[in-house]
C-alpha cells in the first residue's frame, strides 16, 4: 500500500497522528474520514513501533481495542477479533466498569490503559484496504459517568 503524504509506513501499513483531542468515538469517526481506523497493533512489535511514534509527542493516544460490547473481553474495533497482546500496562487493564476504551500512555511508555472512552486524546489512524473491507460494528448502550446520558456508538463501512 502506497501511503499518502504526512502518513508513516510502518510493515506495509500507514499511520496519521493526530494530537486533535478528541473521544474516542469521535477519533474513530476522524479517522473515518481519512479511509481509516483507529490504529489496532496486533502484534507487540507494531505495539512498540507506534509508542514510539507517539512517545516524542507526549500525551495520550486512542487505539482501536475496547470492551464496550462486554466488560472484560476486550477486541479490535474494526473486527471484533479478540486482543492477544502483552502490551498493556503492568497495572492494566484495570478493570473499572466504565473504563471501556484503549489509550496508549507516554508515562507508561506507551503501553496500554484502559480509560473512559468520554476522554479527550490525541489518536493515530491505520490506513484501510477497502477491498478488503466490510464489516458493522455496533456496541451496546453504556453511560460515561454523566458527561453524557445513554449512548449508542456505531460504525459501519462498506466498500
């Protein structure tokens, strides 16, 4: 895949940081916008690679893991394929009902912590194949400690 310019080639993928802060719904939807997803390191070394794109830059920043659909079973958005990663935070995940979304953390050396999704980051996008392509995500209801009332987040993308 030939990247666009201002995206980083990383193993035949490309990445945009954006450091835009934003929820995580609305970074997916950015990301949307650009042909994209929210980054989902699948293996430990894209994992490292994309800490290390974020590290100089500071902050936190949304990938694509969450456990919004069911507490605990945490899964790529894009897919819902299950997250094997030993790239989380010593401390994390940890566990709190509402902390349903994935930010790589610079005072964690990027490894993972799992936050409120209502919570403004930065975000790194992964550009997608679209021919191969299609899927809907659509998760259930949850409540983000009354920033807002009850949500419905969805995403679909057709090719």
């Amino acid at each position: 895949m030939t990247c666009p310019n201002g995206w980083i080639t990383y193993n035949q993928n490309c990445y945009l940081v954006l450091t835009i802060q934003a929820t995580w719904g609305a970074a997916s939807s950015y990301c949307q916008a650009f042909r994209a997803k929210l980054a989902e390191p699948r293996t430990v070394q894209e994992a490292h690679f994309l800490s290390v794109m974020n590290y100089p830059v500071g902050g936190i920043y949304w990938n694509g893991v969450t456990d919004i659909a069911v507490e605990g079973d945490w899964i790529f958005a894009s897919d819902s394929n299950y997250v094997n990663s030993s790239y989380w935070h010593s401390t994390e995940p940890s566990g709190k009902p509402l902390e349903n979304c994935v930010v790589m953390r610079d005072t964690f050396m990027g490894y993972w912590d799992d936050v409120l999704c209502s919570t403004e980051a930065g975000f790194v996008c992964e550009k997608i194949d679209t021919l191969n392509l299609s899927f809907v995500f659509s998760s259930n209801i949850y409540r983000d400690e009354g920033k807002h009332s009850d949500l419905k987040i969805q995403w679909y993308f057709m090719y």
